[in-house]
C-alpha cells in the first residue's frame, strides 16, 4: 500500500458540485497551491454518450438492478471507503 502522503482521493459528489474547490485540494495536497485553480471553472462539459441531462437522482431509474447487484458489490465498496478515510 502507498503512503498516505504519496496519494490523495477526491470525492466525485464534491467534484461534480464545486469543481473549483475540488482542484484546489487536489493542488494543495500535491503542494502546488489552491491558488493556481481559477476561481470560476464553469460547468463540467456533458460527455459526447450523455442520453439524457444529469440529474442527483437520476440512477434510481436502474434501482433494481442496483440493488440486486449490491450484495456482490458491497465488499468492494467497503474497502474504498476505508482506503479514503482520512488516517
């Protein structure tokens, strides 16, 4: 495993919501500086394979199949989360 001062993680919720922000983690954490990320970096451009507009709960349209995959899904997503955890 990495040392926890050789990596650092960033939340795609957080990312999504204030890209700006994000990077300037992102910057400092890698010692470059908040200050080097423009303050106002606009909306995320839409991938060229968007169907449809984005929207915070737009996944609950495949609920079922999430939920049914969950199971196998859970034990990765454990690990995730505790190699992000902050140490």
């Amino acid at each position: 495993m990495l040392d926890a001062d050789r990596y650092t993680t960033l939340d795609y919720a957080d990312f999504t919501a204030d890209p700006a922000a994000a990077m300037a983690g992102i910057n400092q954490a890698m010692g470059y500086g908040a200050d080097t990320v423009p303050a106002e970096l606009g909306p995320m451009p839409l991938s060229r394979t968007t169907v449809s507009a984005p929207q915070a709960d737009k996944w609950k349209r495949h609920e079922a199949e999430i939920t049914a995959l969950w199971p196998m899904l859970s034990e990765t997503q454990a690990k995730i989360e505790a190699f992000c955890a902050p140490t």
